[in-house]
C-alpha cells in the first residue's frame, strides 16, 4: 500500500494514462522538489516489479550489463557556423566522433556500462579519444593503437537545417587496420549485446576483424544489434555499400535504420510503406527500428509494430543524433531484454531513444553533446525549444 501511495505522488498533476506509463517506464525520473511529496520512497532503494530501483525511482545501472560497440572511433571536425562549404567555414570544432564510440559513450551517459573495441593511431588524436572514453567511464580495455596509420578525421558540412555532409580523410586511417589477432574476446564475450555498423566492413583486414567478432559474440549467446549507419563516399561503389551492408544482416538481432537508408538497400522502394520495410525483417530478428528525425521512429517486431513520436528541438547539428538513439535504447534493452515481446513498454524505452537524439542535435558534435541521463528525463516532462 505504501508504494501505491508513492506512486501517488510520483505522478500528481499527470494525465492517469501518461502518469501509468511513467510508473511502468523504470528509468523515468523527476526530481521529489516538483512535487508535493516529500517522502517519494522511504528507503533508500526499492524492489519494484523485479527491478532495483533507486531513492529518486530510477532503475540501477551501475552493474547493469555490458554493452560492447565495436567499430571505427575518429575526430570531427565541425564548423562553427552552417550554411558555409567547408572552403569557407571561418573555423572549425574539434570533436570526437565515430558512430560507435558515439554510442559508448552515449550508454554510459545514461548510466549504463559499455566498452569500446577499435582502433587508432598512435598518436595525439588516438591518445586523445582513449582519454575521453576512460574520462566517460567507456571502457578501453579493446583498443588498439598503430604507429604506422593515423586517427582517422572528418571534416562535416552542416547545412543552415542542422543537417550534414562529411569530407574523411582516412587512406587509411587506423580504424580501418585493427585485425582479428588484435580482438578482446574476453571482453566480447561478457557482452549482453554487442554493437557494430557497417564502416568496418569497409576493407581488410578490418572486414575479417569485425565478422570473426560478431560471430564470437553469436556463439556467446550475446545480442546483436546493428546501425548500418551508410556513408556511400566510404565505399568503392553504391552496388559495394549495398553489397557490404547486407552481408552481415542476417547475424543481427536488432537492426536500426533510417529512411534513407530503407531507400537505399531496397533500390529506391517507398521508405514509408511497412511492405516495404518488412522486405527487410529477416527470421531471427527480434527488433527493426526506422528512425524519422524529428518525428520520431517506427517499430516493428514479428508480433506488433507502430510510430512513436519524437522531440520537436531547434536542430543546430544533427551529428550523432541516431547514435544516441541507439544508445539510449540499448541502455534500456541491456537491462531488461524482456522489453522486446513487451510492446507498451518497448515504446516507453523509444520514448527515451527520441529524446536522446532530440538532444544531441541541439549542440555541435556528436561525444559533446550526447545527453546524460537526467537532461533527457527531464526533457520528456517538459518542452525542450
């Protein structure tokens, strides 16, 4: 009866629908000063629906399991001002980057434990990105440094709408040099899921690296969850990117893509059509998940699929904004992978994916401006722009 009562006040002036999602949604917060209750929990922790849940009602993530991201890692260089080429951007920001570093670090934002296995130069920017792992509490332990490659870089034009185009300079770079003689697999199998994109696939001996991962974690019984994340000037040819994206699609158990992206792989097919993205679903997939910008993602399962909407923000740079909408749905899956045969709780761990890209957006960069776990709560109880 006394969690009833705390309930109670948790959700005092909310909608009793929206107040029910609330309570369902375990890693939602507010602070107990918003609201007329001071004695939130009486104890310092709870057991609530098979979970541990902290004094302010978030879950507990700091044992939570580990999510490993395996992949490129490189320095972005953003111009300080859109709407100019790269020719005529006055100045540039430096920042870290490389989509699964950006969900590393965007886990452990959020509270979560994940690692990082990749490579870099041995160099200052490769001394710089470890650092900044290990400063975001992104386990290191995988990462290699090659004295004969440098860090890999990007230069991103950013349209006046936040939007963005790359220039890299990677021939080759590092990230592209880490062989399967070089893996952690210790680390790969204490994994709950291992994360990866498709910038590896890219070429040798990276390529053979990235598959003998992946099926490490597969025979370990470890989740795997794949962004294609498509770069097409990467690639020797659009029938190549096309080809090395699919290679790997059947291995993963949870894919995420954007609309582009489904045009892409299906030769220009209707993004929008669920006949079409269903040409995608493979037999084993658990979760497909089609990201839409601002106006949020779409879902779907072998038993149920829908939309959920997004964070409407001023968009000031959208780098990183779909690696932080992975991170924070795979946060939440690492903890309870029962989410995924779980519809109406699956769409409240998207609810808090959205906002995380919603956020990321609105600063430059990808690392600087993934959110931590307390902005994005907050950003869900309350308009951000």
């Amino acid at each position: 009866m006394a969690l009833h009562s705390s309930v109670f006040c948790f959700t005092a002036g909310v909608s009793s629908s929206y107040a029910h999602r609330l309570v369902r949604f375990h890693h939602w917060t507010v602070k107990a000063t918003a609201f007329p209750c001071p004695s939130l929990f009486s104890a310092d922790r709870l057991n609530f629906q098979g979970k541990v849940v902290s004094r302010d009602g978030l879950l507990e993530t700091k044992d939570s399991p580990l999510v490993v991201c395996f992949g490129e890692m490189l320095i972005d260089f953003v111009p300080t001002i859109n709407g100019l080429s790269l020719a005529d951007s006055p100045a540039f920001k430096k920042a870290a980057g490389g989509a699964p570093a950006n969900v590393a670090v965007g886990i452990a934002r959020l509270g979560g434990s994940s690692a990082f296995i990749g490579k870099v130069g041995e160099d200052e920017f490769g001394y710089m990105l470890a650092d900044i792992l290990k400063e975001n509490n992104v386990n290191n332990e995988g990462m290699r440094f090659d004295p004969g490659a440098r860090t890999a870089l990007a230069f991103v034009t950013l349209k006046r709408n936040g939007e963005r185009e790359f220039m890299f300079y990677r021939n080759p770079s590092a990230d592209m040099l880490l062989q399967e003689a070089e893996l952690d697999y210790d680390l790969i199998k204490k994994a709950r899921i291992f994360h990866f994109g498709s910038i590896s696939l890219i070429t040798e001996p990276c390529k053979s690296a990235h598959i003998a991962a992946a099926k490490a974690a597969k025979d370990a019984g470890v989740l795997l969850s794949y962004d294609p994340n498509l770069r097409l000037p990467l690639w020797p040819s659009t029938e190549k990117a096309r080809e090395g994206i699919l290679s790997i699609w059947q291995m993963a158990d949870i894919i995420k893509v954007s609309e582009e992206e489904i045009s892409f792989l299906t030769q220009g097919e209707d993004p929008y059509d669920d006949a079409v993205v269903r040409k995608l679903y493979h037999p084993n997939l658990k979760l497909l998940l089609v990201t839409e910008g601002p106006d949020g993602c779409r879902y779907y399962t072998k038993e149920f699929n829908g939309r959920v909407k997004g964070l409407r923000v001023d968009a000031v740079d959208t780098t990183g904004a779909g690696d932080a909408f992975v991170a924070g749905i795979l946060s939440q899956l690492s903890v309870d992978l029962s989410l995924l045969q779980k519809e109406d709780q699956l769409r409240d761990a998207l609810k808090f994916a959205n906002a995380c890209g919603a956020l990321t957006v609105m600063e430059r960069g990808a690392i600087p401006a993934l959110p931590r776990r307390e902005a994005v709560l907050n950003a869900m109880l309350k308009p951000v722009a």
